[in-house]
C-alpha cells in the first residue's frame, strides 16, 4: 500500500522545553527560545532563553523552598535524592540517547555515564544523614561547658553547571547542594540543556519539593552577573563554569562581594578545562554551602 504523500512529506514538529522553576514548567517571560543541536549538528529541539526577570523568580522559588527543606530531617533528604536515583535508573535509555545526542559519544559511553550518575545520587543520598557526624565536633573547652560545632545549610546557591558533561557533571553540582539542605538555581550548560530539562521532568514527579531545584536554559554569561549580584542568593558555585569567558570569574567573585555571597571558584585546570567528574567527590563539594553553628551549653551537676 502506498504510503500517504502529505504524511510522507510532512514537516517534524520540533517540541519547545520550557524551564523549571517552583516545581512547574514556565516559559520563559522573555518569550525567548534557541534551537538545541546534537553534536553532529542535527536539530533537535528548542530551548527557552531564560531571562534575568527568570532569575529572579527561581530565586525567589528557592528562597520560599529553603525554611521546609533544611528542616526536613537528614534522613528524610537522604530518602528523597534516593527516590530520584531510583527514577533515574528507571530511564536509563531516554537519559542515554539525550546524553549520546548531546555529548557525541556511543550508546554504551552515554550508559555508562547514566549509570555513573545514578550512583553519584546515591553516593550524596548516603552522606545526607552523616555529614554532621564527620565535619562536626564536640570542642573541648577550659570550663564547666559542653561546645559543638554543627554544619546548617547556607541558603540559596546559585550554579552555574558544566558546559560539556550535561548529565554526570550537572548532577555533581546539583547533588551535594540539595543534600546538605540547601536549594538551588542552576544554569544548565548552554549547547545541551536536554538532559538537564529531562532531569526537571525527574524531579519534577520524585519526592523533592517544588523549588528546591530551579533549572534555568540559557547563557551563563547573561545570567551569572545577576545571580552573583543578588541579594537573596547566599553562595554562589563556579566549579561548572570553566568555559564560561565573559564576564570572568573574577567579575562574578567582585559581583558577589558586594553582598558578603560565598564563592567557590572552579578547580586550578587549564582555560576550558573542566573537573574529571568520574571521580568520587570530595566532602567540600557539600561543606562549600555549609555553614557551622557552635553552641555552648553549661553542664548539669
């Protein structure tokens, strides 16, 4: 049977991610879209070009967010980021094929990172309920006290993720954020945003609140220098931001300053160089966004 001519001549209609922001799915105020390409340079689909008006409503998301999720229990969060490992090992494959479309590599390369990210939720899932125990300290002191020194979570942190490893590396700035009870605003890489849109859609149905996670696409560039100046944003994370050339990491670290905004800086690489992000991470990645608390309390006769 011969095949319809109008259905064999017909226009693909690429879909248009929106962001993620409080939980839901808006455009982009600006109206804005670009188009996302594979790395062979296919079409893809289109992206929303998140604007600072974005920014700022992510931030605000985050910012209602924070007071529920650093009062949940250790254990609680723990379950929670599990629950997402669990969902993402449950869509492997569509993680896979976004991964190989985006990084150009094989099918069995883009599994391998999946599979290496859902291990790295689980990893920070297992340090939800331990951090305390191991950075934390009872201090000894000259007097009838007890001192202890405990780790809170800063507040909102802004991240701006990896340009390159669009899954695995997204996840090792995102992960250790929430898992300390943080939220977060994250400006997903430019060129492949699709993973990270798909791991909204993850979030999205998990266990994790509305607006503990805010994914903005869009240009690092155009949205660091309001993120880093902004007053409700309480750290600011550069470690995926090795490719980003303007503004400089110093002009974002000068941004930041003006209102006291911690800053971690990418690791000592080359220009354009990112982290090996297939190694296991170091405790910093969480104690960065952290802050500790001492508290003296006089002992009982």
């Amino acid at each position: 049977m011969a095949q319809d001519p109008v259905v064999a001549e017909r226009t693909v209609v690429r879909k248009t991610y929106k962001l993620y922001v409080g939980g839901k799915f808006p455009r982009s105020e600006s109206g804005r879209t670009y188009p996302v390409t594979g790395s062979d340079g296919t079409l893809l689909a289109q992206a929303a070009l998140a604007s600072r008006k974005d920014a700022r409503d992510a931030v605000v998301a985050a910012r209602s967010a924070f007071p529920g999720w650093s009062s949940a229990t250790a254990y609680n969060r723990g379950q929670v980021l599990y629950r997402v490992a669990e969902m993402l090992e449950g869509r492997t494959a569509q993680f896979a094929e976004l991964v190989a479309q985006a990084e150009g590599c094989s099918d069995a390369e883009a599994r391998a990172q999946v599979a290496a990210t859902v291990d790295r939720w689980v990893w920070y899932a297992g340090w939800t309920d331990k951090l305390a125990q191991v950075v934390g300290a009872a201090n000894p002191v000259a007097g009838p006290f007890f001192n202890l020194s405990v780790p809170e979570p800063t507040g909102v942190v802004a991240v701006l993720a990896p340009q390159r490893s669009s899954l695995l590396g997204l996840t090792s700035v995102v992960a250790p954020v929430v898992a300390t009870g943080c939220t977060c605003v994250v400006v997903t890489s430019l060129e492949r945003p699709l993973p990270a849109v798909a791991l909204g859609e993850v979030l999205a149905t998990s266990d994790l609140p509305g607006g503990v996670v805010n994914l903005l696409t869009g240009s690092a560039a155009e949205l660091g220098p309001w993120l880093a100046a902004h007053r409700d944003v309480d750290a600011l994370d550069l470690t995926g931001a090795a490719a980003l050339t303007a503004p400089t990491w110093g002009d974002l670290e000068a941004a930041a300053a003006d209102t006291l905004t911690r800053v971690r800086r990418p690791d000592d690489l080359p220009d354009g160089a990112e982290p090996d992000w297939t190694a296991v991470p170091a405790l910093a990645r969480m104690t960065g966004v952290m802050e500790t608390k001492t508290v003296w309390h006089p002992k009982g006769r």
